[in-house]
C-alpha cells in the first residue's frame, strides 16, 4: 500500500495539486503563444486521453464520460497518459462538485496509479450508496490487479481482494455487501511430472508449451478465468465452470446482490444450435476445433451467490451483436436484448421464426419463464427506477435512431408512450467528451437544457506547442469500382504541386475522432508520418450496398481490399497529391493479410511494407489456428484438388513475387509464429525482411517503449525507403547498417527480376 498511498495523498501538497490543475487546465492570464514544432511519436504517446477501454479501441463516448454519486452532488473522471520515463500509463481520478462546477471547474486531484501491465490502473468504477465511497478495479506498478475502495471525503482507500493472480473484472452490490470477481487462472504441471510422462498436446499454444522448456512448470490447457464470490467480512468462494469465462464479457450482480448475470465461451456446443440461421453464429457453431478448446458460442450464464453455482440462464446461444441487458430494480427479473430464443416449442411456426430472429425478452427469476418485449433490433438502454419501465433504443454503434418505452402490465410487456422521467438526463449536469479529425479532445460541462457551457478540462494544454497535419475526409472509387472512405494526413508544410511520398494505413477511420497515430497504436503513426512530409491515408471501408461485408470470409475478401488500395493511389496521384513510385503500406490484424496479398497479386507498386501482428491466409496459420477463416478465405482447405487454390492465392505461395522491403512485427509468446512463413520464406529468397517480435505485447500496444518500437520504428523504416532519410541517433544504433544491408537485397533482387523479364521478352 506505500506506492498508492504516496499518490493517494498527493492533492494535500499544495505544490503538487498547483502543478496537476496547471498541467490540465491551463486556467488564468492568457499566455504568450508558444513556438510551435511538429508532431512526434512520444507526443502521441504522452497524450493525454478520457480512460475506457472502448473508447481506446475506437469506440464513441456512451455518455457516461462522468460518473455521479447516488445523491448526483459530485461525480468522477478517470484519465490516463503514457509516461516513457517509467514505461507505465498513469491514470488519475478526479473528483468534481456538481454545485461548483459550471463556476469554478477545479478537480480534486484523488488517486493516480501507474499500470506498467497491459491492464488499466483505475478502471470499473462504482459508487456505493453511502455517496462517498468509490470502488474501482486497480493495479499500480509492481503489483497485482485487486478491487479497492476509496473514502473521497478522507482519500483514505481499502483493499477489498487479496487474490494471489491478477482480478480481471468484478462486481458489487450498491451497499457493498456482496462482491463476485473474475482472476486469472492458473493450471500447469511441475517440471518433476512432465520429466516423467511428457506433455500431453490437447488445446495448447504454442507458447503454453514454449513454457514448458523455460519454466519449472508448464501450462496443461489453455484456461480461462476463475470465478468467485466474496461476502462481506468473509473469505472468497470459488464458482466451478466447464466452460470459458473471459473478462470482456459483463458480469453484473443483481440489485439485491442474489445473481449475477455474465456470458461465457462453451466448451460443448448443443448441435441443435447450428439451425440458428445466422450466418456468423451458424459457422461458429459448426466449425472445427481441438478437442479442449474454446468455441466463439456464447451463452449467458446465471450465478446463484447463495449457492455458489452456475448455470444456463437459456438454452439459447447469444447474437454476435447488440447485446445489452438490464435487472429489475427489485433483481425479480432481467431483460435481454438481441438475443436468440429456445428451439423447445412445439409451434413449427414459432420454431422457425426462432431460428431467424432475435428478440428482446424478460426472465423472470428464479423460474427462467421468458415474456417477449420486442422483435426489433433495439437496445437496452435502461430500467427507469422512477417509472418502472423498460427503455429501449437504437442498435449499438449508431448515434441516432427512435427511442422506445415498454411496461409490464400483468406479466404483460406493453408499449406505452415516453415520458420526459424517460428521456431526461438524470444527472444534474452534462458533461461531454468532444473532439474530430483536427480538433483534440477535450471535456464539458453543461446545463442538461444547454443553457450554460464551459470547459471543464482541457486534456492536453501541451499541444497548443505543436503544430499538426490537416486531416480530410476523402472518397475514393477502388479499382473493382466500389466507393471507399477515408482520412487523409497533410503534411503541416503541405505545398501544392509538390508530390508527396504516400503511406497507407489500413483498417478503419473516424472524421469524428482526434487520432495522432491512426485507430490503433500498434505501428501506426499517421501525424508523426505526416511531420516527416509524407501524405498519409487511412483507410476505412467501403459504403452503400456493396459494403466490406459483402465480401469477408469469402475469396474476394482480399481481392476487394486490394482494389481499394490500387484505387487510392490513382486517386491521390490524380489529385497531383503524391509520388505514386514512392507508396508505402502498413496491414494491422486482419488486414495483414490484404496487404499480403496486394504485395503478392497486385500490378501497383509499394516500395515499403509494414505487416502487423495478424493474420497471413498461409499455410502456417492455417495448421496453427484452424478455427480462422482460412478455408473461406481461399475457397477450400489446403488439400487434394484444392490445393491449387492456395498455390494461387495465398500470399504465403507466392513470396517470390513481393518486391518491396518488408517490416514485420508480432506480439505476445504465443502469436510470434504467425509471421514466420513470411519471415523464412522472404529470407530464404534473398528478399529484404526484418523481424521484429515484441513477447509481452497486447494487439493494440499499450506500454510506452513498446509503442516507441513499433511507431518510431515506422517512422524510421518508411523515411528510409521513400525518403532515403537516416535518424540522426535512433535507440537501435545499428538499425540502418541493417537495413542498408536490407537496400543492397532489394537492389540485387530488382536487377534479377529485371533482367529475368527481358530475357523473357527476348524472341526464341
């Protein structure tokens, strides 16, 4: 506890809550204008950003960038920013006065803890009834994950878990008498056993048995989490599951803290799921796995706390989307949104509407009797302890749409009309993260009717120093004639007529969000490229009825995607806007294996590639993960007569027609053989590959010296190959003697293929 309290107590120190209130706010005299330099990668990760796991993975703000006490008098707002001295991410809890606020809009500075882990160090928060007490889940560094509560009158915080493995999720009741969590589990064999019978393979990755030769002990299966309920004063109880428990699914105790409802990944999938008729569900619940493994089925799952066990709460699977829920305020019954129905009727008719619909239902507890609400595709927004009633709204991931309100009439669901108790916003006041494509993030405070509107934080005052790229959104035809969107990167000295090297990055853009690298962090570097004057594009998806959809899982997945990019250069350089000989392309995830294929099937020619921690449609892969879509994505299994098939398409195949310098970069133990075919293969053809693998890290990085690898390492890799550029003192010292080693294969590789061509062209 002395590392927390040393920054528990910090807001006592006069010094220090000055130098917090000056760093955020920046609050007073107007100052002189600061000289202005361009971005870099250690500005984007030292930004200052609004804390959510869901908003760092590009999702939009829920409205609930606040969280209020019960009585609505104060409410909390967790930050965080990358610290490169110490390799952590600190996140700081401040504490508002929803009296003073649109007045004098001063934080209490509560709590910072500094995770140098993947995790968050403050997240989960809840207030108990007691309007001034806050748990929340934290990890500061050095030490595990564990669910604290924090005293805001007294700053004084309490352990409330003592768990020996890192606390994932968890939940409490209001009055905090009943707490459920989810932890890591552990189960392996000790070096004496494995000496003697061997390890038998069933579930594991690669990694689990790479443990195996480093460690005294090894890892038996791939495990999920472990589950435990904890009363007040007592020690914690274990909940056995066959199946799956993972912490990105919810787990929520009822109001009177009897159940909790959360989801799980099943182990055993009942066969007559597979006449669901979605086509996302269906082909998880019929795919191949090892026997052991998880599926991706999910399933809702009711905990009884009383006694402690776990079971079914339907014997349905749960959607691929919009899933919500909601208790009832007296925890008789929840209400689900979006979810399938089971197949037990003996209506035919209901039978097949069940297999194609889903439904927002009631089950009621404990006797699991289930009323439909609603057949619509609508969410749950909440259960109204004012009115009583359930109000529903628009499908998650759309900003606007009809709002809905049902009420239980005589175990009845009815649609009644909406009332200003169901629309109002609870909270006394509004507060609101706003930013866009060139306007940073920063948080306000209003009046509920807009009346009033101040600043309440200015998250990153530091930036008025810099100087960033303009960023525009763009539309673009692909050269298959679909209509694709995007976001380009200007360089701050953009000069017309000037044509500009062009780094494309894939898999997603925002005009609605102020992103300094790009959506991930992983590799990405869209504003420090731009700064090396370098257009930037990245690339979202296409629009209207032909949309990505249409095409992923299928052969033309990959094909679809290189249209896009080959139509993007002819529209840039159409536009005058860049040097279409110096084309650079970074693939993140999924869409590695569309660069892959673009580097290996197209015409156009890229003159660097980055390919990042995914997957490759190889053969490799294949063998690794057989659960992936690779079969789809190829037309047939890498078998018999469809073996020509991927002799064809798989970039894995075709190696020897890839001409740019390629960078590869894999994270975690257990993913770094995904890159390999690529990695061997290239080195084998005297191509130009680097690899680079980073053991601890999470698919979109998080620790700042990682994120200093991977986005500097952009940077560094696309200004050498489009610019010819050499940083004057990079950490790797003998970074560019490689790669000057790298530029002597690529020079020998193209006068062979050069010189193969022309005496191919040559008359027999």
């Amino acid at each position: 506890m002395d590392s927390i309290s040393k920054h528990v107590h910090c807001h006592d120190s006069l010094f220090c809550g000055l130098l917090f209130l000056a760093a955020l706010c920046q609050v007073g005299k107007a100052q002189p204008a600061p000289e202005q330099r361009r971005v870099t990668v250690s500005d984007a990760i030292q930004m200052t950003s609004w804390s959510d796991f869901g908003y760092f993975l590009g999702g939009e703000p829920n409205g609930r960038v606040a969280l209020f006490s019960p009585h609505k008098d104060k409410f909390v707002i967790v930050v965080k920013k990358g610290n490169l001295k110490r390799d952590a991410v600190d996140y700081s809890l401040l504490l508002f006065h929803s009296s003073n606020v649109l007045k004098a809009p001063q934080p209490q500075h509560l709590l910072t803890m500094s995770s140098s882990s993947n995790r968050e160090g403050i997240t989960h928060l809840k207030w108990l009834d007691d309007n001034r007490t806050i748990v929340f889940l934290g990890e500061d560094t050095d030490e595990m994950p564990q669910v604290y509560a924090l005293n805001v009158g007294t700053s004084k915080v309490k352990k409330l878990t003592a768990h020996s493995t890192p606390i994932v999720a968890y939940d409490i009741t209001s009055n905090g008498s009943t707490l459920v969590y989810e932890a890591v589990a552990k189960q392996s064999v000790g070096a004496e056993e494995v000496r003697k019978h061997g390890i038998l393979v069933t579930s594991q990755q690669p990694n689990d048995l790479i443990e195996c030769f480093e460690t005294p002990a090894c890892r038996t299966e791939k495990m999920g989490r472990a589950l435990f309920v904890q009363a007040k004063g007592e020690k914690p109880i274990s909940v056995p599951s066959k199946d799956f428990i993972l912490e990105h699914h919810s787990l929520v105790l009822s109001p009177n803290g009897r159940y909790a409802l959360l989801a799980v990944n099943l182990n055993v999938i009942p066969e007559a799921w597979s006449e669901y008729k979605e086509k996302l569900l269906h082909s998880f619940v019929v795919e191949r796995r090892r026997p052991g493994s998880w599926s991706r089925v999910q399933q809702y799952m009711l905990l009884d706390t009383q006694s402690h066990t776990l079971s079914p709460l339907l014997d349905a699977p749960l959607s691929g989307v919009n899933r919500g829920f909601a208790w009832a305020p007296d925890s008789s019954s929840v209400v689900l949104s979006s979810t399938y129905l089971p197949l037990d009727v003996d209506d035919l008719r209901e039978q097949e509407v069940r297999r194609q619909h889903t439904f927002v239902i009631d089950v009621e507890l404990p006797s699991r009797q289930i009323a439909k609400i609603d057949d619509r595709n609508l969410n749950v927004v909440r259960w109204s302890q004012i009115t009583g009633k359930i109000i529903l709204g628009p499908e998650s991931g759309r900003n606007s749409g009809s709002t809905y309100a049902f009420e239980k009439r005589s175990k009845v669901w009815k649609s009644v009309a909406l009332s200003a108790d169901d629309t109002n916003a609870a909270e006394p006041i509004a507060v609101s993260l706003e930013e866009n494509s060139n306007t940073p993030p920063r948080i306000f405070a209003s009046m509920p009717n807009g009346e009033k509107r101040i600043l309440l934080l200015d998250l990153n005052p530091q930036f008025k120093s810099l100087v960033f790229g303009k960023v525009e959104a763009v539309t673009w035809k692909s050269t298959d004639g679909h209509t694709f969107v995007g976001g380009l990167y200007f360089p701050p000295g953009y000069t017309p007529g000037n044509r500009y090297p062009l780094v494309i990055q894939t898999h997603g853009f925002n005009k609605n969000r102020f992103w300094i690298d790009g959506p991930w962090s992983s590799a990405f570097a869209a504003q420090p490229l731009a700064a090396h004057d370098m257009i930037v594009l990245q690339v979202a998806e296409a629009t209207g009825s032909e949309a990505d959809e249409t095409y992923i899982e299928t052969p033309q997945e990959a094909p679809h995607q290189m249209a896009a990019f080959e139509g993007a250069i002819d529209y840039l350089d159409s536009r005058g806007l860049i040097d279409r000989q110096r084309v650079g392309i970074i693939g993140f995830s999924r869409t590695v294996f569309h660069v892959e294929y673009s580097l290996t099937h197209s015409t156009y020619h890229f003159a660097a590639a980055s390919l990042v921690d995914g997957i490759d449609g190889g053969y490799i892969n294949y063998l690794l993960w057989p659960s992936l879509d690779f079969v789809k994505v190829m037309g047939g299994s890498p078998n018999g007569v469809d073996i020509s098939l991927w002799l064809k398409n798989s970039p894995g195949f075709n190696l020897d027609k890839v001409r740019a310098p390629v960078r590869l970069e894999y994270y975690d133990a257990s993913y770094f053989l995904a890159g390999w075919q690529w990695f061997s293969g290239l080195s084998l053809l005297r191509k130009p590959v680097e690899y680079i693998v980073l053991p601890d890290g999470y698919h979109m990085l998080i620790k700042p010296w990682e994120r200093l690898v991977s986005q500097q390492g952009t940077v560094d890799w696309f200004s050498f190959w489009l610019q010819g550029y050499e940083r004057p003192n990079p950490e790797d010292t003998d970074q560019y003697k490689r790669w000057e080693r790298l530029r002597e294969l690529r020079d020998a590789d193209a006068k062979a293929t050069e010189q193969t061509q022309s005496n191919a062209s040559k008359p027999n």
